[in-house]
C-alpha cells in the first residue's frame, strides 16, 4: 500500500464555492478525536450528506496545501483529523507515551486473520504451526480482532475477523486497501 492511499480522492474540475462548513467541520472532527461519519455530521449540521462530504474533501485539500500538523484521512466508515506521519514523535513526547508495537507474532496472528477472514484459531494455528490462542486473545484485549460469528461445524468454534479499530490504526477504509499477493511478493526482499 503506498502513502498516497489514505489521501482523500478529490474530484477535478470547479471546486465548491461554498465553504461556510468547512470551519464547523474542522471544529467538530477535533472536538470528537474519533472517526465520524458523514452522515453523523450531515444530521448534526441539518445538511445534506453530499453537501458534508464535498466539504470534507475542500478541507482535506485546505490542510494538504498548509502543510501543517494535521491531515484529514477517511478511516473505516469515518472521517478523523489526525497528525502527519512526520510529527509522530514530537507527539509522543510531549504525551511521555511510547509507540505501542505488536510482537512478531502478533504480527503474523493479524495478518492471518486480516487476509483470510472470517477465519477459526485452528486455521490460524495451522497456518503458523503453532498455538495461536493466547496471541489472538491479546489481539481480542486490544481490539483489533473481533469475534464475527460461528462457524457451522462440530463444536462451533468462534470465527475471527478484524475490528474497526484495526481499519483506524492502519488507516484504511476497508480490508480492499490491503495489499494483494503480488503487490506483498513485490515488497519482499528478494534473496539473490
């Protein structure tokens, strides 16, 4: 996946004339902290969806082209302010907090279940040929895996999928922004 992936498509042509809510918009994308939807802010504003969304974008390109701190990426079914990449330590300083990073097989746990979803810990476990239950029960604390169903075979077992939270963490709007199998082979290190 490349960075321009969770820029925000902004259509050619004229632009929006009106931009009477991109401030109101700006305002409450900060004030929630959260990923909000369109239409959450469409029923707050009493406007039109389309309206908000056309706005959305207009703000988007207001921050690419300041260059600031911020950016504005659309995240699972939300739209959210978030801090550019760049300043990313200079954050978690002044928080005096440290990045919080998944363990290799944790790693390898939430790729499994990103890329084969819905998927049971057994699947899991054959995959990585080796016990997997207490990584996907980490992966479940921190919510990034979810339990999505049963599966319709002896005993029932619990079939995994990714959260919400996994979309806002790694920025995507949706598992489709997951890089292929050969876009993956293509990004490996090649052993000569």
């Amino acid at each position: 996946m490349s960075e321009d992936d969770n820029i925000l498509p902004f259509p050619e042509g004229p632009q929006p004339e009106d931009e009477s809510l991109v401030p109101v918009l700006e305002a409450l994308l900060y004030a929630s902290g959260e990923p909000v939807e369109a239409s959450v802010f469409a029923q707050v504003l009493d406007v039109g969806a389309t309206e908000v969304r056309r706005s959305l974008r207009l703000l988007g390109r207001q921050l690419a082209a300041r260059e600031g701190g911020l950016e504005l990426i659309e995240v699972g079914t939300g739209w959210q302010l978030r801090t550019r990449p760049e300043h990313a330590r200079a954050v978690l300083a002044l928080r005096g907090a440290k990045p919080q990073r998944l363990s290799k097989a944790a790693l390898e746990v939430l790729a499994i279940v990103a890329y084969q979803q819905p998927v049971i810990r057994s699947e899991v476990d054959a995959l990585r040929g080796v016990d997997s239950g207490a990584v996907l029960k980490g992966l479940l604390d921190r919510g990034v895996v979810r339990v999505v169903g049963r599966r319709d075979m002896p005993g029932r077992p619990l079939e995994y999928g990714t959260s919400r939270a996994f979309l806002e963490i790694f920025g995507l709007k949706s598992v489709d922004q997951l890089p292929t199998l050969q876009e993956r082979a293509e990004l490996a290190p090649h052993d000569e």
